[in-house]
C-alpha cells in the first residue's frame, strides 16, 4: 500500500516538474521565439518587395537609387511611360466581384456551417463533404463554367457565383469551428424561452456570437477571391479587367522592378480590406434592426 502511494507521489512530482516546465520562462522564451521567426520568414518577402518597388535599378538580388515613383507610375499608367491604361475601373471591378463572392459566401456559408454544427440529420457526412467539394484548383471549375455556362460564365455574375463556390469551403469551416465552440442548443433555448421566434433568435443570438469565424471567414474569401487567377483567366471574356489579370501582365511581361510595384498594390489593397472587415469585427454587428 505504502509502495503504491510513493509511485502515485513520485509520478505527480514528475508530471508537476514537466507542467512547470512547460509553462516556465523558458516554454515561453522558445514559443515567443518560434512565433517571432515565423513572421519574420513571412514578412520580409513582403516588406523587400514593397521597398524594391521604390528603386531606379536592380543589380542582382539588391535594390539600388532610391527614391522614384516610375515603377508605380508605369504600373497605374500615370504619366508618358508607354501604353496607358486605366487602372481604376479594373481595381473597382475586382472589389465589387470579391466583396459579391464573399457576401454570397456568409448568405449561404453560415447556414449550412450551422445546420452541419448543429443537427444529425441522414447524409450529414455526405453534406459537409460536398460542402469543402469546391476546394479545388480554380482552373478545373473554370472549366467546368464553361461547359455548363458558355454564355455567362464570364460575366460579372458569372465570375462572382465563381468565386463564391470556390471560396465557399473556408467559409464553412471557418463558421463551422466558432459553432463547434458554442452551446447552440442552449442558446437556442434561452433565446426562445424569452419569447423570440426562430428565424429572429439565429440572427440576432447565434450570428451574432459566430462573429470572430464570420469576420475570419470573410478576409480569408474576400483576399483570396480578389487575386483569384485561374478560374478568371478560364472564364474572363468582357467588362473592365479584373485584378488578378492585371498582376499576371505585370508580372510576366514586366521588369522586377515593376512587378515588384504591381505586387505592392495587391498588398496595399488587402491590408485596407483586412482593416476595414477587422473594424466592423471589432466594433460588433448586429442583424436586429432594432436600435
């Protein structure tokens, strides 16, 4: 007995020093360390070509003659520096179809998250497969538009339905993990015992309190879908030219320098989206219109 109680006392000691390691100054130096070095392998590509697109000249890997504006000019097709294109119409264009895909994504999106998050239903397995079904390269579902749409599939709706079905499945699962982390039922009960009816207590109880997924879920769609270029360059056919078009012309028909300009557009047009839907996250929505 007494033997037993020594191995249960000496094993707790064990698993005590291991937490106590785990959760020391120097766990904490390690994973602060790790986290650090990750940003840094992403985040200087980054910040490289943002400054490269500054430069007169390239020698080698190095940027050199800092400052000038030429690369940047060239790429907006501002001032005498050869075809001129207007640069505008296609940068609005591109936001309108990224924004429609992503705004088709949490009408549909969250729905289904829920409904696969909180019912057992038959083929519920079969359901959320095909639901991340569209997960695949944009070039097989451009042709598939094709096929099916040859007369529409490069339309604005065309390309926005696109966008949104090949985007669809981070969506879905992004939603579908804050649901995972909620009490559905109990929410739903609390809500419905004060009185609100179903359609009012999920969307101004449940989409409320999935806010986090919802605004993750609408960057991720909303990025990936603005500089989507396969299923555009499969289907594309009128209509001012979208983005993702507009980098492949300035990436590979284009001097470093230039390209490194066209890149840094893309950033900066991110950034102002991933801010501007980080704003709404934070400050909270609300789909009730009372006030």
């Amino acid at each position: 007995m007494s033997e037993d109680v020594h191995d249960t006392a000496g094993g707790q000691g064990v698993v005590a020093r291991i937490d106590g390691l785990i959760a020391g100054p120097t766990a904490k130096a390690v994973v602060l360390g790790m986290m650090v070095f990750v940003l840094l392998l992403l985040m200087v590509p980054i910040v490289f070509t943002f400054v490269a697109s500054f430069a007169e000249s390239a020698a080698g890997a190095l940027p050199s003659g800092f400052f000038t504006l030429d690369n940047w000019r060239t790429v907006l097709g501002l001032g005498d520096y050869g075809v001129q294109t207007s640069v505008g119409p296609g940068l609005a264009f591109s936001a309108m179809l990224a924004t429609g895909g992503m705004v088709l994504n949490i009408i549909i999106g969250v729905p289904i998250a829920y409904a696969l998050t909180r019912y057992n239903f038959f083929a519920r397995d079969w359901i959320n497969a095909i639901a991340i079904l569209p997960l695949v390269p944009g070039i097989i579902l451009g042709v598939a538009f094709l096929r099916t749409y040859p007369e529409n599939a490069g339309s604005a709706l065309g390309l926005i339905v696109g966008y949104a079905l090949l985007k669809s499945p981070y969506m879905v699962l992004t939603v579908q993990s804050s649901f995972q982390s909620m009490d559905l039922q109990q929410l739903e009960e609390s809500s419905r015992s004060l009185g609100a009816s179903w359609p009012r207590t999920f969307l101004t109880v449940i989409v409320p309190n999935a806010k986090d997924g919802i605004i993750a879920g609408s960057i991720i769609c909303w990025t990936l879908a603005a500089a989507e270029f396969n299923f555009t360059y499969m289907v594309y056919a009128r209509g001012p030219r979208p983005f993702s078009l507009f980098l492949f012309e300035n990436i590979s028909n284009a001097p470093y320098l230039q390209s490194a300009a066209a890149i840094s557009v893309y950033f900066l047009i991110v950034v102002a989206a991933i801010t501007v839907l980080q704003l709404v996250g934070n400050r909270g929505f609300s789909t009730s219109s009372d006030r």
